[in-house]
C-alpha cells in the first residue's frame, strides 16, 4: 500500500515540474527542439545590460556607453521579453550579411566596441542630399517607425548603421530597413 502512495506522489510532482517548465517556457514561444541558438537565447533573455537610459539624452547616453570597457557586450532585451520564434528568424536572417562586419550578427549580445563604432558613424558620416531621403524614409518605414522605439543607444547605433551602410554599400530604403528591423533589440 506504501508503494502506491508514494507513486502517486512521485507521480503528482513529476506533473507539477513538467507543468512548471512548460508554463516557464510558454511566454518564449520555445520549440522543443534543442540547439545551441536556443541556450544562447535563455540566456539572453535573462540578460540586462541592455537598458534604455538617458532617453534623448545623447551626451549622457554617449557617456554610458564610453563607460562600459571594451570587453563587455550589451545583453538582453530593454523592453520587452525576447520572443524565441522572432530571435531564430532575426539571427537566421542577419547571417546573410555576415560579410558586413559594421552588422551586429546578433541584436541581443552586442559588444560595446561595436557599438561605439556605430554611434561613430552616426557622429561623423556625412550623406549627400540623395543619400539623406534615403536615410530619412527609411527610419520612418522601420516596424519601429524610427531607428529603436526610443532614443537610447540602439537608436544613434542603427542610425548609424544605416548612414554606414547608404554611404559604403548604396543601400537603398528597403534594405536599411530590412537590415534595421533584423536589428531590432526590442524584445517581442
């Protein structure tokens, strides 16, 4: 008789921790499948250097961004919790551009290096009057309606990124922006 109960609960907690996981996962979208993208997205998605500070403050967020050392990466998402489906499609898609080094391969772990390379190019690329419609249009064609959600980081960056890549590629409107929302950091 012994046995029985102690199966029974030994039963009810294995359905309690298979429940839990399911329900800690569901938020995420997660496949079931198991990959190194997907350990890479845990842990990201539990990261937090990536915060939206100093909104519209450029001075203050270029300040922030100089104080990080050189060593360290922008992790996580700032608004929203990241979305495992969005993340595999985002890192899927930015592979093509891989031979672009100024494109972050990953919009959730950027290195502070970068980054201060692209609000570089955002400081010091000048475009031409063509050149500027295209940056212009572009910004407001982004799911975002601009380079990030909010002036942060992310958006002198992508406005960056999108200046380098008028300027050195000729990329035209629906290529920035396809590029800008790949790079979205977001969350969701």
């Amino acid at each position: 008789m012994n046995r029985y109960i102690l199966a029974s609960i030994l039963t009810g907690v294995a359905i309690i921790v298979v429940a839990a996981l399911y329900l800690s996962l569901a938020p995420h979208s997660v496949s079931a499948q198991s990959s190194p993208e997907l350990a890479q997205f845990t842990t990201l998605s539990h990261a937090t250097s990536d915060q939206c500070a100093y909104l519209g403050d450029k001075a203050a967020i270029y300040n922030n961004v100089n104080s990080y050392q050189n060593s360290t990466y922008f992790q996580g998402s700032c608004c929203s919790p990241m979305n495992y489906n969005h993340y595999a499609q985002q890192i899927s898609g930015l592979k093509n551009y891989s031979s672009i080094s100024a494109i972050p391969q990953n919009p959730y772990n950027v290195s502070v290096i970068q980054v201060k390379q692209l609000l570089g190019y955002y400081d010091n690329i000048t475009l031409n009057q063509s050149q500027n419609a295209t940056f212009t249009q572009a910004a407001s064609l982004t799911a975002d309606k601009s380079w990030c959600c909010c002036q942060c980081w992310a958006w002198y960056a992508h406005a960056g990124l999108a200046k380098y890549l008028i300027k050195n590629y000729n990329y035209n409107v629906t290529q920035v922006v396809k590029i800008i929302n790949l790079e979205e950091c977001c969350g969701g």
